[in-house]
C-alpha cells in the first residue's frame, strides 16, 4: 500500500541482503558497474582497517593518513546518520 507513503522508498520496496530480490540486483549492479571500470572493489562491515587502506590506495593511487582516515570516518558517520533519519530507519 503506497497510497499514504511519505517516504520516496517505502519499507515495502526494502530488502535485506539476504534476500533473492537483493541479490538479483546487486549481481546487475556489478555486472553493469564491472563492464564500465573493468575492476571491482567491495567494502563490506567486516573490511579491516589495513584492507580498507590498501582498497584506498589502489582506488585512488595515494596513501591515506591516520588523520585522514579518521576525517573519512566522521563523514561516513555524518552521512550515515542522515541518510537513516530521511530513509526513516532510526530505531
């Protein structure tokens, strides 16, 4: 029922990673992204701190410091918190 939906997603159109649904739109995604850079990188929650960094440096040819790190850190916070807040998924 998307008659009363405030949201521009509403919960009904929300997947969960394990579902098939999920998974059939991700492998396109890949598929279609994969084509268009020929390499493909995942960060997933469970990335390492040293694997990110050398996703980092392959991704962009440069080191990435401590500090900025922990600049990308708060803005991935920042933007996590609002992203959660105008998608409605605050606990």
């Amino acid at each position: 029922d998307v008659g009363g939906a405030t949201a521009a997603y509403p919960r009904t159109l929300r997947f969960s990673e394990g579902s098939f649904i999920y998974n059939m739109e991700r492998a396109e995604f890949l598929r279609i992204s994969d084509a268009r850079s020929g390499r493909q990188f995942v960060i997933r929650p469970e990335t390492t701190r040293k694997e990110f960094l050398a996703l980092f440096g392959k991704i962009t040819g440069s080191t990435l410091s401590e500090e900025g790190f922990r600049v990308l850190e708060r803005k991935f916070h920042a933007f996590r918190e609002d992203f959660s807040a105008a998608a409605e998924l605050e606990g």
